[in-house]
C-alpha cells in the first residue's frame, strides 16, 4: 500500500508484466469480477458495496443451467449478442465449436424467436470480432476472446458492423436477382438468404430439386416461388468456385428427369 492510491495490482503472464496502483473501488469491481458476488468484501463498506454491483461473467456457467437462464444473465438483446453468448453457453458446456443448426436448435430451447436470415447474423457476429470460422472445420465457429470480454461486459458497447452498399442495377444479371430477393423479402427472407442458410446446415449433401427447396424454406418461415430461385440457383451454378451443382435425377410419379442442385464438395468428397 504506496502513496494516495491505497492498492497495488500486479499482473504476470507470458511476454507481460504490469503493477500500477489503483484505487479502492476499481479494486473491488476487480474482485467482484474474479471471485463473484459471493466473494468477501476485503474491507469495503455495506455503502461502497451497494454501489458496485457485480455478477460473474457470462462466461461462467453452470453445468445444469437452461439455455433461457444464461441468456437472461447475458443481458443480450440484439441478434449477434444473442449470438455471441449462445456460443458461449455451447463452450460452458464443453463445446467448443458450433454450427448454424446447432445454433438454431439452442434458440429454440431457450425459448427464443430464431433470426429469419440466421447466416446473415452469424456473419453480422463474425464482422464485430465475436465469433471466427473454425480453420479446420468447414462451417463451424467459435466465440473469440472480443466475444468473451463483450459477454463479460453484458455486451454494453455495441460494436460498429459496417453494411455492403446497395449495389446499382447493372446489365450482368445481377438486378434480376436482387428483384427476386426483393419480391420474396416481402413473404418472409430473400431467396438467396435461405439458399445461404440451407448451404451452412449442409442441406445440399443430398440432390435437392426446386420442390424440395421451396419444401424447406417453407419449413423456415419463408414462402418462396420457383421463379425466385430460378436466378440465385443459377448464380451459385455458375460462381467460381462453384457452390453447387445441377444435374437431372428422376423422381417417383414424375413424367421425365427433373434438374437437381447439390453441394459439390459432397458429390466429390476428399
């Protein structure tokens, strides 16, 4: 204990070392932090303790707590701070990594409206520094340390997520497709969202032809015509690296072949 400041906090680790003096209540916000509300007060006042609340970090969770109660802790409100502390509760429960489906199944276990357009939230959560794609796992994430420390904060500073500028109409097509995406936001999600969506829960392992498609988004909440996916199937056909493959399967009860769409990582697995 040295000069006015009253506490001396010295912190080690590898390539860091760092002691500063600091006052008393940033010393008990420290202690309420790493020990919990239920850590002895280290001579503070009943007064001084009343104005610092403090709970434990999202991060910590118990084994048996709901997905409702950890995310009623969290304090998330937005969709990518739901996001980031879902993730969180997947880590606290031993796993480390997660796919869209898996992240879809856990909003409803909690109780909680699942995002219409799921992957455009995910890469929402990926641009503000919470969440990374696993390198060695396709389609998989993790929360990050930013993501760590936002929940540890009950996500108070919202993170700037830039947006794509709307693009001008041009002559290469793409003003067909943005019209169909148009057209089918107004029933509940663009056409090439749900595709975007169906290719992260790797839907397209199997053929899928314009029924099955519409089938499943339908199952989403979204209602789709075939003529909203005539242009963004034939935009992922024709994308380089392709993302999906067409080619003509028959089906029972129907009078000739039928074109199909499939993933061509799963038609040509390595």
């Amino acid at each position: 204990m040295t000069g006015t400041a009253g506490f001396t906090i010295q912190i080690e680790g590898p390539g860091l070392t760092l002691k500063r003096e600091v006052e008393e209540p940033l010393v008990l916000k420290i202690l309420g932090v790493l020990l919990g509300p239920k850590g002895p007060m280290f001579g503070a006042t009943p007064q001084s303790a009343a104005q610092i609340p403090v709970s434990p970090p999202p991060v910590v969770a118990n084994i048996g707590e709901s997905p409702r109660e950890y995310l009623d802790r969290s304090g998330a409100k937005r969709n990518t701070e739901k996001i980031a502390a879902l993730g969180l509760y997947f880590k606290a429960q031993g796993t480390e990594s997660f796919a869209a489906k898996d992240l879809r199944g856990l909003f409803v276990s909690a109780g909680e409206v699942t995002p219409k357009n799921l992957s455009r939230d995910i890469k929402d959560t990926v641009r503000a520094g919470w969440l990374a794609p696993c390198p060695d796992q396709q389609d998989r994430y993790y929360v990050t340390n930013r993501g760590e420390a936002a929940a540890a904060g009950g996500f108070i500073e919202r993170p700037s997520i830039s947006r794509r500028p709307n693009r001008s109409r041009a002559s290469n097509g793409a003003d067909e497709d943005d019209a169909s995406a148009r057209r089918s936001s107004r029933s509940g999600g663009g056409a090439r969202a749900v595709l975007d969506e169906l290719l992260l829960e790797n839907y397209f392992a199997e053929p899928r032809t314009y029924h099955d498609i519409i089938k499943a988004a339908s199952e989403r909440g979204h209602r789709l015509r075939r003529t909203d996916l005539t242009q963004p199937l034939l935009n992922l056909v024709q994308s380089r690296p392709p993302k999906l493959r067409r080619q003509k399967v028959t089906i029972p009860g129907a009078q000739r072949p039928v074109w199909a769409y499939r993933d061509p990582v799963a038609e040509n697995p390595t």
